[in-house]
C-alpha cells in the first residue's frame, strides 16, 4: 500500500491554504496565507480580489507547504483539493491549479467538499490523539470511541462565516456518510459576529474582535431573544422527516442596530472606527479602551446570545437523534465562551465532545488532505473535467427531502 501522502489545497473564501497529511493523521505541513489585510478596508470579502490573491499566493503556498514536510510532488500519493462550496472565482484558482499540478506529475486527484473538511479537522486531532491505536490512527479501522466511549454517530455543528449547519455524521468501513439535519435560514453565525462587530466599529473578521471584548463586559447586560425557527410540517406523501433544527441569525444583528440607534451610541462608534484605522496592525486588546461599558455589555450579550442559541440546538439535536458524541468546526470554533459553555454542557449531560485545534479551526488545508484520505482508500478520485460547484451541497439533505 503506498505511504498515503495527500498534499491538500484549499482557496474557497478569502485563506489560499495548502498542507501535507499522511494517512489522515499525520500533519507534516499547514499553510495558510490569509488575505485579512486585504479585505479588511472593505468589512467583508471582496470576491474579485479574493480570486486575484489566490492567484498570487498558491504557487508560494504550496511549495512552502511541501518544503516544509521536506517532500517533492514525486513524494505524494494524491493531490485533495476543495472543489464547493465557496467563491466561485476563488475555488477556480485552487481547483485548476491542483489539477494541473496532478495531471502533471501523475498523481490523482481528491475533490473535497469544505463543509467535510471542516468535520475532518476535528476528527485529523482525534486521530491524532489515538497514537496507541494504530490502524485507527491510520485511518482504516473505523473511529469507534474516546476515552472507552463510543463516539459514532456523531452530530457534527459546521459554524463559520459561509454556514451555520448540522451534520449526522456516520461511518461505514473506512467511507464517512452524513445526513444534513439542521442549518441557519439566513444569515450564518459567523456572519452575525462579522456583521456585529462591523456595525460596532470593530475590525474584521468580527468573531476574534467580539471574542477579545466579551470577557470585559456583562453578558446580562442586553436581553436578546432567539425566536424558534418552525421547520415546515412534512407534506402527506413524503419520506417521514427527521427532526430538524433551524437557526436564525440576521435577527440578532438587527437588535444590536436598534438598540445602538436606541442608546444614541452612533459618535462613540465612529470616534472608535477612526482610532482603530489610525492604528498599524490594531488587535481586540486595543479597542477596549477604545469602548464605554455599554458597549463591552453590548458585545459581552451578544456573544452570550448566539453561543447560547447554538449550544441548544445542537445539544437537542443530539439527543433526539441519539448522537454519540458532538464535533464543533469551523471558523466560530475558535470562540472561547463557544468552547468553554459546550464543553461544561458535554461533561453535565456525559456527551463526548471534540473541537480541533485552533489553527485548525478557521479555514486551512490539513483538513481537506485529512478528508480526502478515506476517498484515497476507496479510489474514489475526481475525473480531470471537474469544475467548481459554489452551492455544493453536502450529504443527503432531510432538510430539503422534506421542503
Ligand atoms: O471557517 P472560516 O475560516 O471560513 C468560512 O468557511 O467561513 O470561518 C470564518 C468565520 C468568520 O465569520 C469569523 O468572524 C469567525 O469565523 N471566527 C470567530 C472567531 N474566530 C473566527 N467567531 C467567533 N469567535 C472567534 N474567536
Ligand atoms: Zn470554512
């Protein structure tokens, strides 16, 4: 069997990121050239110069990558790639690239769906963490337990800037199957922070600044309410629906407009916008003195808030789905009060629960190289005329079946 070396490249949002993964358990290599600075006048990710910097960054990136784990193309068993969903324009450099770089040096190539990759950085530390277990660490027995606990099926909560959304997740063999049973009906969670903080005069990407200024404020300062999000009743003559769970984001931004607007706190806000421009390379530290207590209990509620909703639902989704076990991911991951409430909640109810690294939280490559390894088992390779799908989808949708 060959080694299992996947060199894996990821540039669907605003990060161009390559890595190298053995086995889907081994990281050698993680590169990630962010394109903040860029995007950061702008309070959001600008597509087109999303699209220009990958171009820019992959060459470098993916040299950088390979260098560092002290390997040539030759050394690689396949080449993973994120092929949706994402920017179109972004996931093209990304996707034509590896291709050619496959095509060129003979090497297959692994079509990954992001939303995958980010459950597969979880589960890359989790096998990482079973190095006494030496074919689960490789990845051909499947993931049976933690700590003597069995962990499968899991309900895995993908909550980033793109998608707020909850995965079945199930093993069969070495291949992984999910069941889509609960997303964000508008805004994702990771939006909200983005858009809070923008409307607050904070940097970008939001969800480090709100984190940074929380732990100063009263998180019982603002009640904020989350209304219940009623999934439609299925229709008679269809597939009897699994529970499902909906979140609702783009409240929550327009309470902290009305209630900025309410409190007349429109002066401090701009006062604190210019400062923070003034300065070179400005961190959360540095705008709380730059924030009155209304506006650190305003940040500190807010948090306290949307943690709060996603904590709820993904403790009852997994209850009525008898989930074994709960993977948080993706970008929103990182929040501290985040980690901290869903992991006293894990230990309360006796749930086992996993985040990945921080690195590995936000977006990056390790985890599509990591995703890529069980197709690499079953051979299940892209054809050479794959293209980017920016509204891919992934596993089998109850949600839609019963729309
Ligand atoms: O996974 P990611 O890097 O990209 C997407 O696939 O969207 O997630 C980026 C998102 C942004 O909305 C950012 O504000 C949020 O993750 N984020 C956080 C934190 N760090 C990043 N949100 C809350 N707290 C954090 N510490
Ligand atoms: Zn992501």
């Amino acid at each position: 069997m060959p080694r299992g070396v996947i060199l894996g490249i990821e540039s669907s949002c605003d990060e161009t990121a390559a890595a190298v993964v053995v086995r889907g358990s081994e990281t050698l290599s993680s590169v990630v050239a962010s394109q903040i600075a860029i995007h950061s006048p702008y309070g959001g990710v600008v597509p087109e110069l999303a699209s220009r910097e990958h171009l820019r960054a992959i060459v470098p990136v993916v040299r950088a990558a390979l260098a560092e784990a002290g390997l040539g193309i030759a050394d690689v068993d396949a080449v993973a790639v994120t092929e949706g969903p994402g920017l179109a324009g972004a996931l093209m450099v990304g996707l034509s690239y590896a291709k050619a770089l496959a095509f060129a040096a003979g090497k297959p190539l692994i079509a990954v769906n992001h939303l995958e990759g980010h459950i597969h950085a979880v589960l890359l530390g989790m096998r990482e963490a079973f190095a006494a277990e030496a074919e689960v660490k490789a990845g051909v027995a499947p993931l049976r337990e933690s700590r003597g606990r069995p962990v499968l099926p899991a309900l895995a909560l993908v909550v980033s800037g793109g998608h707020t959304h909850l995965y079945l997740a199930r093993q069969h063999g070495t291949s992984w199957s999910y069941t889509n049973v609960g997303r964000t009906v508008d805004d994702a969670a990771g939006e909200a922070f983005d858009k809070a903080a923008k409307l607050l005069g904070l940097g970008y990407p939001g969800g480090p600044w709100i984190d940074g200024l929380a732990g100063h404020g009263d998180p019982d300062a603002v009640p904020f309410t989350f209304s219940q999000v009623k999934a439609k009743a299925h229709r008679p003559g269809q597939r009897a629906a699994l529970p499902r769970f909906l979140f609702s984001f783009s409240g929550i931004k327009t309470a902290v407009l009305r209630y900025v607007e309410l409190h007349g706190m429109r002066a401090g806000i701009e006062a604190r916008r210019r400062a923070l421009l003034l300065m070179d390379n400005p961190k959360p530290e540095d705008a709380v003195g730059l924030c009155d207590l209304q506006t650190l209990d305003l940040i500190a509620s807010f948090q306290r808030a949307v943690v709060g909703d996603l904590l709820r639902k993904t403790f009852r989704a997994a209850e009525e789905l008898g989930a074994a076990s709960i993977l948080v991911s993706g970008g929103v991951a990182a929040n501290r009060e985040l980690r901290a409430r869903f992991a006293a909640e894990a230990e309360r109810q006796g749930v086992p629960i996993a985040f990945p690294t921080m690195a590995l939280s936000t977006d990056n490559a390790a985890m599509i190289a990591a995703a890529a390894w069980p197709k690499f088992l079953t051979r299940e390779f892209a054809a050479w005329d794959v293209t980017p799908d920016a509204g891919l989808r992934l596993g089998e949708d109850r949600i839609a079946a019963t729309e």
